[in-house]
C-alpha cells in the first residue's frame, strides 16, 4: 500500500508541477512559481486535514476539505497542461 500511494503522489506531484516554468527566471515566472508550490502544500494539507476528520473522529464533514483539494488540484493540473500545450506550440 505504501509503494502505491509513493508512486501516486510521485506522478501527481509532477502533474501539479507542470504549471511551474522552466525557461529564464523573472519575477513573474518566479511568482507562478511561487504560487505553485503553495497551492501543492495546500492541496496535500487539505487532503490530510479530510483524511484525519474521517477516520480519527468520525466527522462526515472531512469530505468538504477533501473535495476543495480535488478541485484545486484540477485547477493546477489543467493550468499546468494548458502551457504545456502553449509553449509546445511556440
């Protein structure tokens, strides 16, 4: 279970780091950047704050964070494809 979920979050990390770019720094790049890493930690720290409501206590409404880091987690991904598409095309 434990190698399942190190290769889960492995290649969900570098589809959230997709939206990172990887051409000459500015600070905007930097910003985004920036922006990023935080949501990433947000989303794992949502995620986790959901689990514990559910198990430890009990608490139904561990969904609710949950479903915020699913949707956040989206959001970057689908960002981070958009470029990815954008630069290709360039």
């Amino acid at each position: 279970m434990d190698i399942i979920f190190e290769i889960f979050l492995e290649i969900y990390g570098e589809l959230m780091m997709l939206i990172v770019p990887e051409s000459k720094w500015t600070k905007k790049k930097g910003a985004i950047a920036l922006v990023a890493v935080l949501n990433f930690i947000g989303v794992i720290a949502l995620f986790l704050w959901g689990i514990v409501l559910l198990t430890d206590n009990g608490n139904t409404l561990g969904w609710i964070p949950i479903f915020f880091a699913v949707v956040l987690s989206a959001v970057q991904i689908g960002i981070g494809i958009y470029r990815l598409i954008h630069t290709k095309k360039e």
